[in-house]
C-alpha cells in the first residue's frame, strides 16, 4: 500500500513539473516590460517539499501503527490449554535429572 502511494504522489509529482515547465515555456514576456523577471518557480518547490512532508507523516503514523498492533498482539491473546493438550505439544520440559551436589568428604 505504502508503494502504491508513493507511486502515486511520485507521477502526480511528475506531472505537475511538466505542467509548470510547459506553462513556463508557452508564455513570454515582452522585453520592454518593466516587471521584474520571475525569480525560482515557487510550485516547482513548494509542491515537492509537501508531497514528501505527507509521505513522512503517513510513514510515521503507520509505523507508530504497526508498533502498537504488534505490541497488543503481544499482551494480549486466548488461552486454549485444551489444543495443547490434544496435539500433545508440552510448552515447558522436565528435566530428566538433577544432578546432585559432589559429596562432602573429611580432609
């Protein structure tokens, strides 16, 4: 899903930069004109910087969201103890035998 957005934004992105370039290049101005020449087109950098700053917090927010569904998935569950006992599976282990402590001998 996270690809499939960034897939998207990425093409909408493009597309925009293609629109401003073919604005920019369709119209002139007479060079009698006494407006100031347009400086660094404000869209081309505006547009980029809010694109990635929503894809950000998107992956923010859905990390953040990962995490706390995997921390309750962790906590919090059913207990079946009747599955266990008719597969037979034995969660903790006996151990065969303890080893006793060495023997105390006089010196």
């Amino acid at each position: 899903m996270i690809r499939q957005v960034g897939l998207l934004a990425g093409s909408f992105l493009l597309l925009l930069l293609r629109n401003v370039s073919a604005q920019g290049e369709t119209t002139t101005m007479p060079s009698n004109s006494t407006t100031p020449s347009p400086g660094p087109n404000i869209v081309a950098i505006v547009v980029p910087t809010v694109v990635l700053g929503l894809l950000a917090i998107l992956t923010a927010v859905l990390l953040f969201l990962f995490c706390v569904v995997k921390k309750k998935r962790q906590t919090e569950g059913t207990y079946r103890p009747s599955t266990e006992e008719q597969s037979g599976v034995r969660s903790v282990e006996t151990p065969d035998a303890l080893k006793l402590p060495k023997e105390e001998r006089l010196i």
